[in-house]
C-alpha cells in the first residue's frame, strides 16, 4: 500500500515485498487480506498474496482465481491474467486461466487493489480435472 499505477501494469513484487500468512475464510472459500490495510481502509492501495503448489510432473494445466478488487496474477514469475473490472463478491469474478506446471515448486501470487476498502480477498486454486 499504496501503488497508484493500473493493476494491468503492476509487476511482480520486488525483494523489499514482505510476505505474512493470510487468514483464510473457509464458509466463503477465500484468503481475507483486510487486516493487511487496517487504518487506510479508505484509500487505494495494493496487497501481494502468495501461493504454492508442487507439481509431480511439469504439464499444461488451470488456475482458477478470483477477487473481489482489481487484480493480477502470476505464475512462476509470469504474468498469467489480469481483471481491472473485478469487484465484490469474489466469487462472481472467478476465471479458469491456462497455464503451465514447473515439475516441482510452482509459486502463484496475486497483485490486488484494495478497492478503496471495498475487497475483502482472492481465492486461488489448481483447478483438477
């Protein structure tokens, strides 16, 4: 908090980024980052979240995420889908994007506006066939 370029040009985060785990919010299926900006809940600003998943074998496969703010998303380094338009609820704005498996550690993070207080999370997961 804060980034005030478009979320379609937000990069991927910088070694300065610090990462904290996210409660998870499992009656409505979605990481609740709105204790990441407390007291500037009426300003925009940018959270970074982050995920990983070990592949057994590198393979072409699908990311399904979600969030109820402006965000994108990056696999493996690799911007992979953007939704400047995305808005509450998270599960309204959810998308099946393809993407490719690394055999081993893959890491996925998610770049979201805070929507001028207004998102609440993001939810991303391996979707299976």
């Amino acid at each position: 908090l804060p980034v005030r370029t478009a979320v379609s040009r937000v990069a991927y985060p910088g070694k300065g980024i610090r990462f904290a785990a996210a409660p998870y919010d499992a009656q409505h299926a979605y990481c609740d980052i709105r204790s990441r900006y407390g007291e500037q809940r009426a300003r925009d600003g940018l959270v970074y979240g982050r995920a990983r998943f070990t592949a057994r074998k590198a393979e072409a496969g699908t990311l399904r995420i979600g969030a109820d703010g402006p965000f994108r998303a990056f696999v493996n380094r690799k911007a992979v889908y953007c939704n400047p338009r995305a808005t509450n609820p998270v599960g309204s704005q959810m998308a099946d994007v393809p993407v490719s498996w690394r055999r081993g550690a893959n890491e996925i993070v998610i770049a979201l506006r805070t929507h001028n207080g207004q998102a609440w999370g993001f939810t991303a997961a391996r979707a299976t066939r």
